[in-house]
C-alpha cells in the first residue's frame, strides 16, 4: 500500500467514501504480471466493484446529496475513496444498510440473464458455478427453467441446488457430460447454454451442449489470448451465440438497478457468494485466493471499513 493523493471529483463526477470493493477474475492477470501493462498502476486500480458512500459532489451533480450510500461503476476502488462519473453511481436503499454490495458484477449477472432470453420450460445449462454462475441459477430457476449446473466443485454445485438447480453435474469428463445432459434432455440437449468459466474447454462443452436452434451465452471473461470454435457445429445447430459483456454504460446501469432492486425486496439474497473478506492491507491474499479457491471459496471482498 501507498499514500496517494485525495481524489477530487469534476464536473459530473462524485467523490465515494468506499466501504468495500469486489474482486474479480479480471483482476488476476494483471496481478500475475502482463509485458504490456504499466507497474505500479494507479491508485486503486483495478477495483471496480465499489460500493460507500458519496463524500464530495463536482459541480452540476444534483441527483445525489453527500452521505447517499451508493454502488458505483468505477475503476479505483482498491482504495479508500474513489472518483466516478454521477450518472455510473445507484444509491442503495435502506434496507440494505450494513451489507456489502458489490454492484457491478451484479449488475452484470443481470445484463447476462436478459441476453439470455431465458423462457418458462426451457432446460438451461450453465457451467461453471462461481459467483456468476449462481447468480443466473436463481435467476434462470425463478424464470421457470430447469437449469443443470456444470462445474468443478462439488461445494460449487451444491450452492447450485441452493440457488434452485434442478440437476448438478460434476466438470470432470468431457464425454460422460455430454452423455448425461443427453439422458436428462431425451437427446434434445438445451435451449440455453451458458458459459461463465472464460477457459476453452467449458466453451467447447457449451458448444457441445446445446441443441439445435438454441443460445450459446458466453458469460466467462475470455481473456487470454484468442479462441477456437467448432464452427461446424455452430452451423449444423443453426445456434444464435451471444457476447453477453455489455458496454453500454446506460445497460450496465440497468443491469445495476435490477440487482439493487432484486436484492432489497428479498427476491435474490446474495449472502452465500461473499465467502472471503480482506482489509485493504490484505489486497494481495484476496487476489491470490481468487486464483487459488480455498475450500467454501466464492467471492472476495475486500473491507475498507
């Protein structure tokens, strides 16, 4: 840790007091060391799950009021305050004082679930039950699908079956899945898969796994380096795929306010995803046990209060 400077909001932009920041898969090569990134980076950089409250206001902000306590779409939230545009910050109700609200990648579990166009009776496979994987169980189960959840852990799909999955399969046997979905589909294979690892060989079973007609969503954060693709396949299928990584900055912000609203009327309770908190100080153990996965591990979150 170092001492910066305070930041200091402009025009349109507001100053947060943070209390937490969410770490993400996103974070962890750069952390491991990238040729083309510049170290050390700014203050506070890489964190983008941040959540206070407003501290200082630039001039034309009139939608916020120091002391609201908001989630932001920001991206220096490894910090103990931040700088973000007004119109990228939700204030929170309430009712969810004293929780961590880790909005963006909330926001983008939501934004991934309406790219899905997930319907009543449909039978949806998702692999890979980390943090997004869960989210879109429970939001793919109260939709009315029967979702099947595919991952490597069996403590990851048992938080699947919390969330409301019908069925659990483990990621082991790139074959013997296939197989399974066959029997539980009747051969059909699903309407919807969705892919939330960000690895080839999860996209290459999601291509495997889903059924003439259907969506392939990739959710997974595909980041290291480009990808091969049974193109045949996709073909043959006549599949619709969808890059469900929004960056619309008014999508991202209904992705958010979905959540915000899901979470306070109790329809989506969270609490079970935030396994592990940090203080700041301890920034660095919260990447590494987000790349490692400790036992009972599922999100990190890093406490600046």
């Amino acid at each position: 840790m170092a001492d910066a400077p305070l930041p200091q909001p402009t025009l349109g932009e507001v100053r947060l007091k943070l209390e937490g920041c969410g770490v993400c898969a996103s974070n962890l090569e750069p952390w491991a060391g990238l040729p083309w990134m510049t170290y050390p980076g700014e203050p506070g950089g890489l964190g983008h799950e941040g959540w206070g409250r407003v501290d200082a206001l630039g001039d034309g902000v009139t939608n916020l009021a120091v002391g609201d306590r908001v989630a932001a779409l920001s991206y220096r939230s490894f910090a103990d305050y931040d700088v973000a545009r007004a119109d990228m910050v939700a204030k929170l109700p309430a009712s969810l004082d004293g929780q961590p609200f880790p909005g963006e990648p909330l926001g983008c579990a939501f934004n991934i679930f309406r790219r899905s166009d997930i319907q009543p009776g449909q039978t949806v496979a998702i692999i890979g039950i980390g943090f997004l994987g869960a989210v879109l169980t429970k939001l793919a189960s109260d939709a009315g699908a029967r979702v099947i959840a595919i991952s490597r852990r069996q403590e990851s799909l048992d938080l699947a079956t919390h969330y409301g999955a019908a069925k659990t399969i483990a990621m082991d046997d790139h074959w013997a899945i296939i197989e399974r979905v066959k029997t539980l589909t009747g051969d059909a294979l699903c309407e919807r898969v969705i892919e939330a690892v960000g690895k080839p060989w999860p996209l290459d079973l999601a291509t495997a796994l889903i059924g003439f007609g259907g969506r392939l969503v990739v959710a997974g954060y595909h980041q290291d380096g480009p990808r091969q693709i049974n193109m045949q396949e996709w073909n043959w299928k006549g599949i619709d795929v969808v890059n469900a990584h929004e960056r619309d900055p008014a999508v991202q912000m209904r992705g958010l306010t979905e959540a915000i609203a899901a979470v306070a009327s109790g329809r989506f309770d969270p609490t079970p995803l935030y396994t592990h908190r940090y203080p700041l100080e301890r920034l660095g153990e919260a990447l590494d046990a987000t790349r490692d996965k400790p036992g009972g591990f599922v999100k990190a979150l890093v406490m600046m209060e």
